[in-house]
C-alpha cells in the first residue's frame, strides 16, 4: 500500500497556517501574544500526536463537533436539514466536556464548532473557557452574537467566530432570510471595535461566484476587520438544488482567484474542498479530521452523516482505535471519486458504510 504523507504535509500546513496569522495580524500586539501562544500550544499537541502514532493510534489534528441539531434559521438548500438530523437529541454537557477534554489528551489541536446554530447553546462559550490550548473556530450565522458575546470572545481569545454569508446582501436574504446581511454587518462592525480575530465563511454557488471572488467584495470586508475567508463549494443535498452547484469552469478558476488575493490582501483564504487537494485528496474520515454529530457518532465528516462507534459507548480514543468504517475509507481514500459539489466521500459512503451505521 503507498504511503499516506498527508499527516507529515498537514502538520507542515499547520505551522505556516499560524505563521501567516501572525503575518496578517503584525503590530496587534494583543493578538500577535495569543498567536505565539497557539505556536506553542500546536507545537505540543503534534508531539502528543506522534507518542499516540507510535502506539498504534492515528488521531487528526483538527476535529469538527456538531454541538446541536437546533437552529433558529432554515436557509435555502441546507445540507444539515436534508439529512434529517433534526429529531435527535443534543449532546448533554457532560458529553461535550468529555469529548473536549479526551480531544486535548490526544492533541487534537483545532477544533471546529458547528450545529445546527452552535451558539443557541448558552452552556457553549462557558465550556469553551476551559479549555485555553484549543483553537476553537466557531462556525455561527451571527444572529445570537450580541453586546455580551462579543465581550465574551474579547476575553476568550482561543475562539474564532467565523460568520456565514452567502455572498451580498440580496443573495444573503434571500437564502438566510431578510434582514440578515444587515444584522451580520453590524455585529462585524462590533467585533472590529472591539478588535476580536474573525472571519466569514461564503458557501460558494454558480449564482454567487462572481459577487464575492469579486476585488471589491473582499476589500469591504478587509475594511471590516475581516481576517479569514472560507470558500465553501456547495454541496447539493436538497432535490432540485443542483442548478446551485459551480460549474468545472468557476471550479478552475478558484485557486488562481485565491491566489490572487492571497498576493493582494492582508487576510487567510481557504477554499474547501480545493484545500485538500494539495493533501492527496479528502481529508475525512481521520486523515486530517473527524466530525462528532449532535448525538455523538463519530463520522467521516459533518456532510457524511454514517458511523459505526457511539461516544455514549465509547472513550474517543476507543472509538478512533475500534472505527473500521474510518478505517476503511482510509485504505480506500485512493478510490475516492469527487460527486457532485466537489464532496469525495459522498461517491462512496452509501456502498462503504457497515452494516451497523447509525444514519440519519
């Protein structure tokens, strides 16, 4: 079987990813001391990481934890409600505490929140603070970011709030809801005062490609304080949503635009699922990340919603060990085959699944 170099050229990627941060937010001397702290923190999470490879264990450095089903919008071609995971549980607190503190023994360094709407959780930010050697990136739409909360990420710099648009204002209010983009705007403009690191993340459709790969577009939110910019491709999941979808066209166009303002603008662009692509491929299923649902399976990732370990059953560490679903995917990753939306795993994941899979 050939050599898997994607942990060698993740862990590369993450040094120069930190390195760049620090290269965007040079004189904020706030912010410069919390990214030379997470230099530190990553730095000790990797060598975790290689005690654990040598005895067996292969543990990601990022990990993405679904915190709730619950959501207080219902935008356009979400890929969350067609997977119908709304009727589940959330996890109880005590689970989500467990699986953070196993995830820093192990050195998961980065942790992705999302939902559902993370946020509607009000326990969230509280368990979040204690855990200051994980960078946590919380993806959010922003509506339940107020006065308080942005005081909250003031002080709890190892959060990143990234907050999700889907492009200007008629097309964010159009998919989200009215009144969104202007909302959104305001709470930029509060975290911009208040200097707290975050970004936005765009899903990227045919209809929206050229509004925000757009000079202008970037530069607003630059303007804004805008630090991170994520380009999710969408995924049409929802039938009659395809038409959504970029075409092989705006998908080559994407790195060269990335580059491009990579070259131009004082800020951090990622591109999903082009990102992977300099990794071998898709990263799913423990090669660079796993994703924990709501009600505590351990999958592939949050678009791959099958698994066959249960954290209400198992220690993270047992689950990692024991998964042959992940672990198939794994010895198969050079079978992947991109489907529509750019998602690899979605090709294969209803022929590779077990029998026991817990789907949704």
């Amino acid at each position: 079987m050939e050599k898997d170099n994607s942990c060698i050229n993740l862990n590369v990627f993450i040094k120069k990813f930190f390195q760049d941060i620090l290269t965007v937010t040079f004189k904020d001397t706030g912010i410069d001391h919390l990214i030379l702290k997470a230099i530190r923190n990553q730095n000790k999470a990797l060598e975790k990481r290689l005690v654990w490879e040598k005895q067996g264990l292969h543990v990601p450095p990022f990990m993405f934890v679904s915190v709730t089903n619950r959501c207080n919008l219902k935008c356009k071609g979400c890929y969350f409600y067609a997977q119908n995971r709304i009727m589940a549980k959330d996890m109880q607190q005590e689970m989500l505490i467990n699986i953070l503190e196993e995830a820093g023994e192990l050195g998961i360094s980065v942790i992705f929140i999302a939902g559902g709407e993370p946020l509607i959780r009000q326990d969230l930010l509280k368990i979040i603070e204690k855990y200051p050697d994980i960078l946590f990136i919380i993806f959010s739409n922003g509506l339940f970011i107020n006065t308080e909360i942005v005081g909250v990420l003031k002080k709890q710099k190892h959060i990143v709030p990234i907050i999700s648009l889907e492009g200007c204002k008629n097309e964010t209010d159009e998919r989200r809801g009215a009144g969104i983009f202007e909302h959104v705007i305001k709470i930029i403009e509060a975290m911009k005062n208040r200097r707290i690191f975050f970004g936005i993340s765009l899903t990227v459709t045919k209809n929206n490609f050229n509004s925000i790969f757009s000079d202008n577009y970037i530069k607003q939110f630059i303007d804004s304080g805008c630090k991170i910019f994520f380009f999710v491709e969408y995924i049409p999941f929802q039938k009659g949503t395809d038409d959504l979808a970029i075409t092989d066209n705006q998908k080559f166009q994407i790195s060269n635009l990335i580059a491009s303002f990579r070259s131009k603008y004082p800020a951090l662009f990622v591109d999903f699922p082009g990102a992977e692509e300099k990794f071998g491929g898709c990263l799913g299923a423990g090669r660079g990340w796993i994703h924990i649902s709501p009600e505590g399976t351990v999958e592939p990732c949050p678009f791959v919603p099958f698994s066959d370990v249960d954290l209400n059953y198992l220690s993270l560490r047992e689950a990692l060990k024991s998964s042959e679903f992940l672990k198939t995917i794994r010895e198969n990753h050079g079978k992947l085959k991109k489907s529509k939306g750019g998602c690899h795993l979605l090709s294969m994941s209803t022929g590779t699944r077990p029998k026991h899979t817990a789907m949704y």
